[in-house]
C-alpha cells in the first residue's frame, strides 16, 4: 500500500501532527518548535484540521487565514501550512500544495524605536534589583534577539578566547561570535551568581536540572513581559534598536554593526544609521549660520 492509499482519509491535525513529530521535532530548537507548535494549536482552526487534506481547497485556505488577527500571525501560519503540505505532496500523500495557490502573506515590520537618552537612564534605574536586571543589560549591550539570549548556554563563553557563541536560526548571519567585553563579563558573572542562588532557594527540580546549562532560564513570555512594565512605551526588540543606535552614535563602523547584530545585509543595519546621522546631521547643521545676530 502506498502512501497516498494508507493516508487517503489523513485530516489536516492527524497530519500536522505527524510532521510536527517526524519532521520537526527531532531537527529544531525549542523556540523554533514552540512557534510552530503555536501555529498549529492556536492558529489553524479547528473546523480546517478536521478537513481531509485531499479536500481542502484554496477557499478554505483563505477562509481560515482570514479568521487570524493580524499579519505577521498569518504569514507565519500560511508559512507552517505550506511546509507540511509540501512535505505531504512530496511523498504523495497529496497531488498539489494548494497553500501554494493562496495569495502571500504581506506584512510590513515597524521600524524600531531606539531608547532616547533619559529613556535609556529611566530603564536603568527600573531594572535595579531585579530578576531580570542581568538579561535587560546583557540585551543592551549586545543587540541580540530575544530567543538568542535565552537559548544561550554556557558553554558558549569562551573566556580565554574572549568571545560569546551566538546560536541565531533567523538567517545564515545570525549564527555568529561576538566579543566578551569586560561589561559582559560582569553582567555574565552576576547572572551566574543569582542562577546558583536560585538553586539554592529552590531545590535542583526537574525545571533546575534541564535549564541549569542555560545562561539566562527564563521563558520569553515572563521576559517581554516584565519589559513591558518596566517600560512600558517600548517593545523588548527596542533595545536591539538601541543598541544599534549607540553603535552608529558611537561611530561603529557599520559592516561591523552588521556582523555584531546578525543581520542578513548591511541594508538592515543602514537604515538605522541612516536615521540616526540625519538626525545628528540637523542638530550640527542647526549650529551654523550667517547671519548670528539675525533677529536679535
């Protein structure tokens, strides 16, 4: 019996399911595995998963797309769609991908909002002894992404080479190494010590045990979180912005930014630049003119 036969009445959850744990289980990290699952539970509909995958056509497809909240969840819920039916056309479960006949997804990315400075002193104040002060600093001085700093482990801290192994997964720049400041340094230290006072406090658990390798053990929905009431006009990735704000502030050149943050061209990296020397360029512009006494 082939494949097509044997799953001929497969519905689309029996088939998620399937290809969630064959396909993408076994080969992807934690973070990467939680969105996906999230897609699947959360965001594909219940009536859509109880549709035999050889009878959902593109009107179902769009239908249930249409039900999302917004456009980032529906590119990425039209993107785990896509995978598992193309995983399920290649071995003939199916004849055609139809998530490929629906229209893609666009969503356009806000820009970030860089922390002015008395922002940047206000937030520093905030995170004065508490949990997540380590991380918060550990995020300003270095621009990584939220889930590249809680998937740091720390056997990623090369201290006689000095650097820091960033694991990134959102593009082929991201998996980079980035310098062991002395700053960093510090940041990392106090967060070991709190780490072994937690254990003390709380007994090696089970909870303990798998994240005690883990630089900073928290999930990444406590850390936005505790972000948003610790500043609560600004989103967690800011402080990425931020930190790449500094950099050009700072005259960092900016291939170097680039490699820094991970991005996938300098382009990103550019258009924070670009935004943060016009603005420098106005206020040195505004310091000239010929006519000083003009008005007085």
């Amino acid at each position: 019996m082939n494949a097509k036969q044997r799953y001929k009445n497969i519905t689309l959850g029996e088939w998620l399911a399937e290809w969630f744990t064959t396909y993408k289980r076994p080969y992807l990290r934690p973070y990467s595995l939680r969105n996906i699952e999230q897609m699947i539970r959360l965001h594909t509909p219940a009536w859509l998963k109880a549709m035999r995958m050889r009878d959902i056509c593109v009107l179902d497809l769009d239908k249930a797309l249409a039900e999302l909240p917004n456009g980032r969840t529906m590119q990425y819920a039209r993107q785990t769609w896509h995978n598992a039916f193309a995983k399920a056309c290649k071995l003939g479960i199916i004849e055609r991908n139809v998530v490929e006949l629906t229209d893609a997804v666009k969503y356009k990315r806000q820009r970030g909002n860089a922390l002015n400075i008395k922002e940047r002193r206000d937030f520093l104040e905030a995170i004065k002894g508490k949990r997540l002060q380590w991380l918060m600093l550990f995020y300003m001085l270095t621009g990584v992404r939220r889930t590249e700093a809680l998937t740091l482990e720390w056997s990623d801290i090369d201290e006689d080479e000095r650097l820091i192994l960033i694991r990134g997964t959102k593009t082929e720049g991201s998996y980079r190494s980035i310098p062991l400041t002395d700053d960093l340094k510090y940041v990392l230290s106090e967060q070991r010590k709190q780490n072994e006072a937690d254990k003390l406090k709380k007994g090696r658990g089970k909870f303990h045990e798998a994240r005690e390798n883990m630089v900073f053990p928290f999930s990444a929905e406590y850390v936005s979180r505790t972000f948003k009431e610790l500043c609560p006009a600004h989103h967690l990735h800011d402080l990425r912005h931020t930190y790449i704000t500094l950099c050009a502030e700072s005259g960092v050149n900016v291939r170097v930014c680039q490699q820094l943050v991970g991005h996938s061209t300098a382009a990103m990296t550019l258009n924070v630049y670009t935004h943060v020397m016009d603005d420098y360029k106005r206020k040195e512009a505004a310091k000239f003119t010929l006519f000083p006494s003009f008005g007085g």
